[in-house]
C-alpha cells in the first residue's frame, strides 16, 4: 500500500533556504503526499523541541518571515497545503486579512498550536469559507472538551500524542488512542497523530489507530543546511521512502 496520503510532512519554511523548501514540496508531489505542513519561522515556538528550534532560529537569521510563503509554488491540485504557526503573528497582521492572503495564496488552513478554545472562536469569525482551522486535541483534553472540538472540525484533527514538545520520542499510543476514539464518535474529518513518530514502526503504529503520522522532526534532522541541496533532498527521499519499506 502507497502509505503517503496517511502521511503529513512538517518542513520548516526557508530551511536552510527557500529553494530547499521548494524542492521538498515537489518531493511531496512526486510521492503522492496530499497534505503538507509548512512551519513559519517563530522566535519562540512553545510547542517545538530543540531540533525544529534551531530550524527556526536559522531561517530566521537569514530573513525569512511569515510573508516569505508568497515565494512558494504551491501546486494545490496535488496537495493541500497548510500553514503553522502562533497566534501572535495572526495578531501582528490582523487574524481577517492573513486569512484572507493565506486563502488567495492557495493554502487549505492554518495549524495554531497556542490558540485557546475561546480564541479559536473569534478567529473562526475571520476565517474564509473552505479554509481550515485544525483543531488539537490532546490526551490531557477534557472528554466534554474533545466533543466541543471535534463535532466542528475542519481539514483534520491533530492529535498530540504526548503533552511533551515535538521530537521526543514515544512509543505507546494508548491514552490518546481514547481520545481518538471518542472523537470519531462525533466526526468523520480525518484524525493525524502527531508528535513523536520518528520513523516507519512509530508512524506505523500511529496509522494503527489514526487516519495518518504528522512527521516534523526527524524530516528536519535529515537537512544540513552546508551540504547542499541536492545532498539535502536525497535524504529527505530516502527517510520517506523507508516510511514505505516499513509499512
């Protein structure tokens, strides 16, 4: 079985240089991924371990910003494509117009991981039709909690496997395995677990119990930003291609 459309890749946007980003999403396009993660550089990223900080950091220092995605040629007829990110840049530009541009610019949502439930409904007030604001749950949600969230979702749902940052490894499934289950109760959008999935037996087990594997770290450790980029493609081809060899 082609397991790449139960896989959502996580690149960094600009690491180590958008050229880079561009040639992973036509990868991404070349193996069948139908949906992407694209991270926009954020000085302090709460969510994200050491690896994909220092991504940021990088990227950062070699100016790329939220408004650096307008160099991206996304194909939207292959993939969809979504944007994450904090909150505090929607504030910065305005939570309508960047919508708004995102949507113009062919993404399919955003992925907001410091957005409260209560301020996830004043943005949803912003958000264009057909645009997605993926909601998380988490195996520390409340289980009224999990109802509220997933009965409205769009796009997908993002399970966080662990209450750890990403990168960190994780090997049993099982707490958020409920969680899984009683949102299916109350929705069909597609449920992706991630945090954690490392390789092809962790994405292997999370696509035991979830529609797909959210990867991001280990995508990130395969790039040297001094080895170039054809160097650096090749090693993300051959971590996803092993996703395929260990399913």
């Amino acid at each position: 079985m082609n397991i790449y459309s139960r896989i959502i890749p996580y690149i960094t946007l600009g690491y180590p240089d958008l050229e880079t980003t561009q040639a992973f999403l036509e990868l991404c396009y070349e193996l069948g991924i139908k949906r992407i993660e694209i991270g926009i550089p954020f000085s302090d990223p709460m969510a994200d371990g050491p690896v994909i900080q220092e991504a940021n950091d990088y990227a950062l220092a070699r100016g790329i910003n939220f408004r650096s995605l307008e160099a991206l040629r996304i194909d939207t007829g292959k993939a969809d494509h979504y944007v994450m990110t904090y909150a505090n840049l929607f504030y910065h530009y305005g939570p309508a117009d960047t919508f708004q541009w995102l949507t113009r610019l062919g993404y399919r949502g955003a992925i907001i991981p410091d957005l409260s439930f209560e301020q996830r409904d004043d943005f949803a007030a912003e958000v264009p039709e057909d645009f997605a604001l993926v909601p998380f749950i988490a195996t520390t949600t409340d289980d009224g909690r999990v109802e509220a969230i997933t009965s409205r979702s769009a796009g997908f749902i993002y399970a966080v496997s662990s209450p750890n940052v990403t990168g960190q490894a994780v090997d049993n499934f099982s707490l958020i395995e409920a969680k899984i289950s009683l949102a299916r109760q109350h929705t069909s959008t597609p449920i992706f677990i991630g945090f954690g999935i490392k390789d092809g037996q962790t994405a292997a087990k999370a696509m035991a119990i979830a529609d797909g594997a959210i990867i991001g770290t280990a995508l990130i450790q395969c790039i040297q930003p001094d080895a170039g980029r054809e160097r650096n493609i090749s090693a993300l081809r051959q971590f996803l291609q092993g996703l395929q060899l260990a399913d």
